[in-house]
C-alpha cells in the first residue's frame, strides 16, 4: 500500500511542479528572450511557442490525472481507504476538467484571435474587441491553472498525511 501510497505523491508533485514550472519559469523566460531576440515578431512566437508547449504538457496531465484517480481508487479497493477519498477524486476530476476547458475551448479561441491579428495582439487599439477577449481568455486560462495548482497543492497535502 505504501508504494501505490508513494506513485500517487510522485503523480501529483510531478503534475503540480509542472505545471509550477511553466506558469512561473518558462512563461515569463520564453516570452523574454524571443521578444529581445526580436521586438517585432518576438512576443507573437513567443505566444505560439509557450501554447504549444503548454498544449503538449496538458496531454500529460490528463494521463497524469487519470492515473492519480486510478490509483486512489485501487488504494481503496485493496484497503485500507484512503481518507477524504471521494474529495481527493473530486479534485483531481475537476483539476482535469479545468484543463480539458481550456485546452477545447479556451485555448482554440486565443489561437484563432491571434491567427485573426496582424502582429501581436498587444498591438491592437485598447478598443478592439479582439484585444478584450484575448485578456479576457488569457486571464479565465492564468484562474484555471492558479485552481488547477491549488487542487494539486490540496492534494499533496493530502497525500502526505495519510498514512494508508
């Protein structure tokens, strides 16, 4: 029970550090670098690297979600219950669904407002309705990975203290 106790803790901090890992360090470094690199043509590429980046990374968390619930439920079946199971597979089932969200709905629209825009879509007037919804989207996308943190946050806590 320890080991599927253990794969779960790896799980989740390899999906939270990930996750952690692309929001605070690569976003920011990404969209640095290739807008230095090139102050015309830098913050669009950056924009596209840092998607699909994020896009490929979102494929892994649905495995990784998955797996987490997997494995919660077989700690269960084989005994002793993990505790606060059914909030720990809520969590993780509304962590995925935060990410299946933005990967099917949010993320195409952004895409297509940026296929929409010549150039950056900073560069549009502040009354472009483009210009809205992208930092209307881009914001509701930054709430779903700080919940989809916290969810994970939650449940490395979680896993920690249990003892089962």
């Amino acid at each position: 029970m320890a080991l599927l106790r253990v794969a779960s803790l790896v799980i989740v901090a390899i999906w939270v550090g990930g996750l952690a890992v692309l929001g605070f360090v690569a976003a920011p470094e990404i969209f640095t670098t290739l807008e230095a690199a090139d102050p015309a043509t830098g913050r669009v590429l950056a924009g596209q690297v840092f998607g699909a980046v994020f896009g490929r990374f979102q494929h892994w968390a649905w495995v990784l979600g998955g797996l987490l619930v997997a494995l919660l439920l077989t700690r269960a079946l084989l005994g002793p219950r993990p505790r606060r199971l059914a909030l720990r597979v809520w969590a993780v089932t509304g962590m995925v669904g935060l990410s299946l969200t933005t990967a099917f709905f949010i993320s195409p629209r952004i895409d297509q407002i940026r296929r929409d825009t010549n150039g950056s879509v900073a560069a549009l007037p502040d009354t472009d309705t483009r210009k809205a919804e992208f930092g209307r989207l881009h914001g509701l996308s930054n709430i779903f990975m700080l919940f989809t943190l916290i969810g994970g946050v939650g449940l490395l806590w979680a896993e920690t203290k249990d003892q089962h």
